[in-house]
C-alpha cells in the first residue's frame, strides 16, 4: 500500500521518476521467422475532459499484449502493440540502403473505457502521433536505449526507457548494439597532480629550540677561564619530521666561590592545522546558440541561453552544481504544429526541453534532465507539468537578467541570457521578444531617476522665475 500511495503522490505533483515493468515480444513473417524484437518499456500521460473538470491519467503499458497488426517488409516494418481495452501503440519503421529508423510512434487510446478514463465526455478513440530519436541505426543491429526517452505528442506525453529493438532481423537477433546519445559513457580528464613527489607527507611537525645555559656569576678574582662554547646543532630534515636547532652553552666567567645557574627553558611548539581549500565558485555559463531544423535548411526552433543545473544527488541530498558547455553540446529535435522538442547532449549529461502550442500562446511543458554521478550512478528527473518562458505564438521569450527555476525538488535550472522561440520562425531568426518582469524593471530605475532629474530642474526653475520677478517688483517699489 505504501509503494502505490508514493506513486499517487509523485503523479500529483506532475513528476514521474519510475516507468512500467516492460514488456517483450517478438514478430514473426508469413513463414514463422523472426522479423522484429522488442524489448522496452512505456509510461503514458493523458490529459483529457472529464465530466467535471479536466484529467490527467498515467497508463503503463502492461506486459500483456498482442502483436496484432503488426508488419514485416523488405524496407518498412511496423511494430504493434494492443493492450487493455481497444487501446494500441505502434512505431513504424523504414530502411534506406544499410541504416534503419523509426519515423513515427502512434498512441491510440480508447476514451470509452472508464476503468481507465473515469467520467470521460467522449467515447471516442484518440490518436496522437511523435517523432522518436531511433534514428541512423545499422541493419542486422539493435537499438539500445537505457536511458529515458519523452515524446510528447498534443496532450499525450510517452516515456521510454530500457528500449531494445531490432528491425528487419534477417539473421536472427543481432549481438551489435547501436546506442543512443544519452547511454553514452561520459569521459572525464584525469586529474592532475601537481608537486615533484606523487606521496606528500603529512604536515610537519617542529620541535621549538632548547637553550640550556649555566652561567657563573663575575667575581673580582684575577683568575679567569677563558669562555668555552660547546654548540651542537642538528640540520634540518626534509621529511615528515623536522628537528629544530639545539644549541647546549657553558660559559664560565671568572669566578672566586659564587656559581649562579641560568634558568632552563625547555619549550615544545605544534604547528596549526592546514587550512581547509574553500570550493571554488563556478563562473557564468557561456551562452549557447542553439537550432533546429525541419528540413536540411529551414530553421523552426531558435535557442540562446547560458545555463547551471544544481542537482541533488542520493540519500544525503548532497548538492551540486555544473555549467552546460556549448562548446561540447549537440542539439537536435523536432518541431510540430502543436508541440516542439529541444534535446542538447553533452559529455555529462542529456536535457530535452518540451515546448507546446496553446493556440494564442507557447510555453515550456516539460523537461527531463539526464547526468551521472562520479561513481556512475545514472540520475534522470522528469517534469511534465511546467509553465514557463511564456509568450505568444509568432514572438519570442526573452530574460537577459539571471533566473533560477526549480524543476522538481531535486533539480534547478539557472538561465543567462536566455531567448527562444520554439514556433513561429521567420527569416531564420528571433520574432519580436516578450521580456520577462525582470527586465522590464530593470528599466524601472534609469526611468524613475530621470524623472526625479527632470522635477528637480522644474523645480529649481520654477523657484527662480519667482524670485527673479518678486526681484523685479522690489526694484519698482524702490523708486
């Protein structure tokens, strides 16, 4: 009962972090040979009208399923899958020379089935159709995925994960993988060790000079020893533990029967601890100029932004922060009439940005961040109920001062010069921009002292035309 009431609780608040079960399944031609593998797992979102207000479910794709419908040819294959009551997801794909993709994954869901759509005003089946990132992949290879994958698709957002596909399987199931850029190992500098020994030694520790001295005290006797120094001193040594000076001291003066011994001071002195190295603060992330084409040429979605992402990682919740390179980062996506996708792929980690279309209006739906940690450990945060970077379909959204948005409990963005226009793209570049309130109060203040300037100069003006004529009236009144 605990583990379905955290899962109500996470669907609440709009984030998902665990998908389905997964499922397996294999097709077979007209022969009864093995054409198309799958092994994957998917998490559907459904927004749909309800009888009061408007809903939102999450179906996971059950482990049984029938194939029904599905199609093996020589250069297009289609995978489907039918579950529940009337309700079927399907991908299809084609093969041009030795490479195959995926061109489109449908989701067909049937609103009459009120054990999964309660109160629902249709009775209709819906469909809505994506684009997938299973692209360029080697015939006779599989199609491997650990890594999340969200496609939103109008008021349907599916998630995959754990993907294993192979198409158009000639040889039977292929041992050669083809990845995709999220499960791609994330290779690292070594760290440098600066020093003319790899073994440093502790801190040293120094003993304080001992003076031992015996003077006798001066007497008139005309006898006199001549002074004697006996002065023993051991160098220093640059190991872990250095010996400081000694230095052992008799002198006799002349003496008749007075003999005064010197106090002995013996002194023992520990060096202070080493200072701990603060964490260095990381500086500005450099803005990022990123695209996306419909085509080989036309541009339909424009990006500029820097970005940080501070993330908290495990059971300590132990914070930390990166910087997203541009200069080690990819971009890619697609662009539909009701929703657009932004993916930007570097050495560390994986960030698709979900923009959608609300007919007058865009904005920024959802966002599923991908890193690992330094021992490995893969982190994914999903958020598929954001609403931000908000402005009207044909402009763009601009915010040049730093903003900090906090995707989930666990993750935030920190935006720099951000602009984006996720529709509407004309000229290949920036429509007009709606700012954000916090440039626009950044006009504010010149605005307000300006006007202040301009009062003062009424004012003093106006105070010296009154004078100046009450001057006047004086000097008539005089004569």
């Amino acid at each position: 009962m605990t583990r379905y009431a955290a899962f109500v609780l996470l669907l609440a608040a709009g984030i998902v972090f665990q998908l389905s079960n997964g499922v397996e399944v294999n097709v077979t031609d007209k022969e009864g040979k093995l054409c198309l593998y799958a092994n994957l797992m998917v998490n559907f979102s459904v927004s749909y009208v309800a009888a009061e207000k408007n809903d939102t479910v999450e179906i996971e794709l059950p482990s049984a399923v029938t194939t029904e419908g599905s199609e093996c040819g020589p250069t297009s294959s289609k995978l489907k899958l039918n579950f529940g009551d009337g309700h079927s997801w399907s991908v299809n794909f084609t093969m041009n020379g030795n490479m195959y993709q995926a061109d489109s994954i449908t989701f067909s869901y049937n609103l009459s089935d009120s054990t999964v759509f309660p109160r629902s005003v249709s009775n209709e089946i819906a469909s809505v159709t994506g684009k997938s990132q299973i692209t360029n992949v080697g015939v006779d290879t599989s199609y491997s995925c650990k890594s999340k994958d969200m496609i939103l698709a109008d008021v349907v957002n599916m998630t995959l994960s754990n993907v294993l596909i192979q198409a158009f399987v000639s040889e039977g199931k292929s041992k050669n993988m083809t990845s995709c850029s999220a499960d791609q190992p994330v290779t690292s500098p070594p760290p440098t060790t600066q020093g003319t020994n790899a073994t440093t030694a502790a801190p040293a520790t120094t003993a304080a000079p001992v003076t031992n001295a015996t003077t006798a005290a001066p007497v008139t006797d005309p006898t006199t020893a001549a002074p004697v120094t006996n002065a023993t001193t051991t160098a220093p040594v640059t190991n872990a533990t250095t010996t400081a000076p000694v230095t052992n001291a008799t002198t006799t003066a002349p003496v008749t029967n007075a003999t005064t011994a010197a106090p002995v001071t013996n002194a023992t002195s520990t060096a202070p601890p080493p200072t701990p190295t603060p964490t260095p603060t990381l500086p500005p992330p450099n803005t990022g100029k990123y695209s996306v084409n419909s085509d080989n040429t036309t541009v339909c979605m424009l990006a500029n932004f820097g970005l940080r992402i501070g993330i908290k990682q495990g059971e300590t919740q132990m914070y930390q922060e990166m910087n997203l390179d541009p200069n080690k980062t990819v971009a890619s996506g697609s662009c539909g009439v009701n929703s657009s996708e932004l993916q930007l792929v570097s050495d560390t980690m994986t960030i698709v940005f979900t923009f959608i279309n609300d007919t007058a209006k865009f904005r920024l739906h959802a966002v599923n961040f991908t890193t690992k940690t330094g021992s490995g450990v893969d982190i994914n945060v999903v958020n598929t109920n954001l609403t931000l970077w908000e402005a009207a379909i044909g402009s763009s959204y601009m915010c040049n001062k730093e903003q900090n948005y906090t995707i989930t409990n666990q993750l935030s963005f920190y935006t720099f010069n951000l602009q984006v226009q996720p529709f509407g793209i004309t000229k290949g570049g920036f429509s007009t921009a709606e700012e954000c309130q916090a440039d626009e109060d950044s006009f504010l203040v010149p605005i307000a002292v300006g006007v202040a300037l301009l009062a003062l100069i009424l004012i003093v003006l106006l105070a010296y035309f009154i004078g100046r004529k009450r001057n006047i009236a004086t000097s008539y009144e005089s004569f």
